[in-house]
C-alpha cells in the first residue's frame, strides 16, 4: 500500500484555513441560534468551542509556510468573528483563539512579518490584545473573586456596575485568558522591528493597569506585565521622555508592593518575577535617579525610600545560603567582557548562574541608595541656603541619604542586616564618591567588623575596607 503524502504551500493552507473559517461561521450562527433549550445551546456551543482548536492544529502545522497575506486572514478572521451581539466577546471561541494567537506568535518570524511593510497587522493585533485585557480589568474574573485597580481602565465604567452587569450576561474573562492575551502582547513588542512607539499611548497604560490589580495572587500575570513593561520602555524611552516619567512614577510602588517577603527561596516562579523586576528598576535607573533630582515634594522620594526598605527587608531576611555568597565572587585578573558584573576589587565568577540575582539585587540596591543619597544632599543644601548656620558653620548636618542610612544599617543590632550593610558598600561606592569624611567614618566603622569572630562577616568587611582604600588611592594618585 503506497501512501502519498501531499505538501501543502502556502495557498494550499490558505484554502484549508478558509474552509475551517466558513466551518466556525455557521456555529457561530448555529449558536446564536440556539435559544429554545438549555441542552441546544450547550450542544452548539460545545460544537462552537471544537472550531477553534482545529484552527490552532492547522496553524501549528503550517506556520513556518503560510505568508503575509494568509496570516493576514487568521488575523482578520480572529478579530472579526470573536465580537459577540452585544458588544462583548463569543465566550466559547475566545479562548480557543487566544490560543491559536498565541500558536501563531510563538514563531518569532510571525510576528517579525505582520510588523512588516506597513505594520497594519501587527497594529490590528495590539489593538486586540490591548481591548481583551481592558475587558479583562473591566469584568475581572469572577473565579478568583473581586478585583481591585488603583484607577479604571481606558473607556472601562465604574468598578460595581461592572460587575453588576456582568452578572446578566454571564461573559467573563479568566485571568488564564488574560495570561494569554498578555503573551501575545509580549510575543508582538520583542519583534525588532514592531513600531511600538506607536502604540505608545495605549500600551504602556494596560500593563500598568493589570499590576495594579494588587489584590491577585503573584504569579504568571505580574510575570509576563513586568517583562513586557521592559520591552515597551526600552523602545520608546528616548522616544517620548514626559510620557516614560509618568510611567516610572506609576511602577516605582508597584515594585514594592509586588516584591513580596521571600516565602520559599527555591520558588522558582518568585524568582523569574523578581528577575523582570530587577530588569524594570535597571532599566527605569536614569529616570529614577532624574526624578529623584526634579522632585518638587516628597512623594517620589517616599516611594524610592518605600522600595529601599522592601529591597533591604527582604535581602537582610534571607537565611545566609540565599545571600550572595564568597564563592560566587572571583578576583581573577583574566580578560572578562566589558560588561561582565564587577566591582572595583572583584566580580562575579563567570558562567556562574546561581548568584546573578543576588548580584543584581545588590547592584540595583546600591544604584538606588546613591540616587536617594544625592536627593538628600540636595534638599540640605536647599535648607542650608535658606536658613544659613551662623552660630555654628562648621557643624555638619545629618543627613537623610545613602551614606547615613548605610551607617545606621551597620550599627543595627540585627546582625543580618550589617552583614547586608557590609556586602552593599563595594557596589555603592562605584555610584556615588565619598568624601575623604565619609572613608573616615566608614573606615572607623568597619575596622569593628573586621575583627568580628564571623569568618563571613570579617571576610566582608575585608572587601568593603579595601573598596575604600582603593578610592582613596585613586583619589590621591588623580591629585
């Protein structure tokens, strides 16, 4: 028995695909239709949801053939056939398609060729995405109860009459769907060349809108809004500057309040979170430390200092193992990339995987403590000019920034917490130069800790003494 096997080209899918098209409009209709029993309606719309897992199957088969023009059908066929009568979507098919979406996507050539030529489709994509979860944040999801938002979303009415009338219409949005919805997002905005900047005035926003939903529980949702915030500022920050200072004013209490106390430290979705969440506050440093500097009252500076003690909190808490530890650290002399994690007296030992988060905890902390130190040396002198020291000119003000609260931190009585003290003080000195005064005083405090009976504690004391000696001798040396 001789078996031919038929290698379908791009029209041959595009004919399959119309066929599986026509097949979905007459359930569709069928299911509309079917208002004379519950047991009718259940059989249509069970045959309804049948329709688009074929579509998916097909498109699996045939995603790396099919061209623009077919994956232009899928698009309009998606967009076109999922908006129900009553301005809603047809439940039954919305979450087949997401998934046949998301099918399509997953080749990273997709999304690269709808964003091509004009981008019309990878437009008409977006905007889908985009009215999915603003319908998401509009109903919420009934299974997992009341959801909250610091502010509606765009075009959405008042919280209780949504849910008020959702309950008449039955349709709901499962945060799974949205989950979804929020990868294909994601999938769209990595493409190299997607023209993100101009969906700038809609996307940004429903990202920002669904981390607001603080009261769900911390999963692939907050995992996928971060990493998809990342990509989206990092093409348009030197785009539209006013725009990324609104964002970065919005995301900064939105890392404190998602950077949860670490409850497993092997929880591996807790750490990729938190990965994207390290990428987030590098990426937004510059228009932190910006900010910081512009801040004409005390609220930004409060959310700053509110992540700082969320950051320190968490790190001081850690048992000794889930710290950033001797050995993953090296002073080797051999040639590192320019990028490569370093100090001024050592790195981060290379092909080393287990340590990078704490590393980049540590870096992103001490950039954070620099640019919060640098705020409060401002506002003194702003005091200072204002009401001048007459009886005591050589006094010398306490300050609120960095290096006063490292010093604090190392005369905590928590040793944990001066352990984290000991280990910040070579990350921060590569952001912030201390005054011949500062080395003073640190130096003074750390010759305490150099003598401690703690191998790790003297180990690191050690390394934060000679960060500061190795200042001062550049310092001289340039002198």
């Amino acid at each position: 028995m001789t078996i031919i096997r038929t290698t379908f080209d791009d029209k041959a899918y595009h004919r399959l695909f119309e066929a599986l098209f026509r097949c979905t409009l007459i359930e569709k209709e069928a299911y509309f239709n079917s208002k004379k029993s519950v047991k009718v309606t259940a059989a249509a719309a069970a045959r309804l949801e049948r329709c688009p897992e074929a579509l998916r199957l097909a498109v699996r088969h045939g995603v790396t053939t099919i061209r623009r023009k077919t994956a232009r059908a899928i698009i309009d066929h998606i967009v076109q056939v999922l908006p129900g009568p009553d301005g809603g979507y047809v439940m039954p098919l919305l979450a087949g398609y997401v998934k046949v979406l998301y099918e399509f996507l997953d080749n990273p050539a997709s999304a690269e060729n709808i964003a091509a030529l004009s981008g019309e489709g990878w437009e008409v994509c977006v905007d889908f995405c985009i009215d999915v979860l603003s319908r998401f944040l509009e109903l919420g999801d009934r299974e997992s109860g009341s959801l909250s938002r610091a502010s509606p979303a765009p075009g959405a009415t008042a919280r209780s009459g949504s849910v008020a009338g959702t309950q008449g219409s039955g349709e709901q949005i499962g945060t799974h769907v949205a989950v979804d919805v929020l990868s294909c997002l994601y999938m769209l905005c990595i493409a190299h060349n997607a023209p993100i900047q101009r969906k700038a005035d809609r996307l940004p926003h429903v990202v920002i809108q669904l981390l607001q939903l603080r009261q769900m529980k911390i999963g692939e949702l907050q995992k996928m809004a971060f990493a998809t915030f990342n990509i989206v500022f990092q093409r348009m920050q030197a785009e539209d500057v006013a725009l990324c200072k609104t964002l970065v004013k919005q995301v900064v209490p939105l890392l404190s309040h998602w950077w949860q106390p670490r409850a497993l430290s092997r929880d591996a979705m807790l750490n990729s979170i938190r990965d994207e969440m390290l990428k987030t506050l590098y990426g937004t440093r510059l228009y932190i430390q910006a900010l910081l500097r512009e801040a004409a009252d005390e609220s930004f500076p409060q959310d700053v200092e509110e992540l700082l003690d969320t950051l320190w909190c968490d790190y001081s808490r850690r048992e000794e193992r889930a710290r950033l530890q001797l050995d993953d650290i090296t002073f080797t002399n051999m040639l590192l990339p320019p990028d490569h994690p370093r100090t001024g007296i050592f790195s981060l030992r290379p092909h080393h995987t287990a340590g990078e988060q704490n590393w980049a905890l540590l870096e992103n902390l001490a950039i954070l403590e620099a640019a919060y130190s640098k705020h409060g040396q401002q506002e003194q002198s702003q005091q200072n000019q204002q009401q001048p020291e007459i009886d005591q000119p050589r006094k010398r003000r306490k300050m609120s920034g960095s290096q006063n609260r490292v010093h604090q931190k190392l005369h905590s009585l928590d040793p944990a917490v001066r352990l984290s003290a000991l280990q910040l003080i070579p990350f921060l000195t590569r952001h912030k130069k201390p005054s011949l005064e500062d080395v003073a005083e640190t130096l003074e405090d750390l010759s305490k800790h150099v003598t401690a009976k703690q191998a790790i504690v003297a180990s690191w004391a050690m390394l934060a003494c000679s960060r500061y000696v190795v200042n001062s001798l550049i310092s001289t040396s340039l002198c």
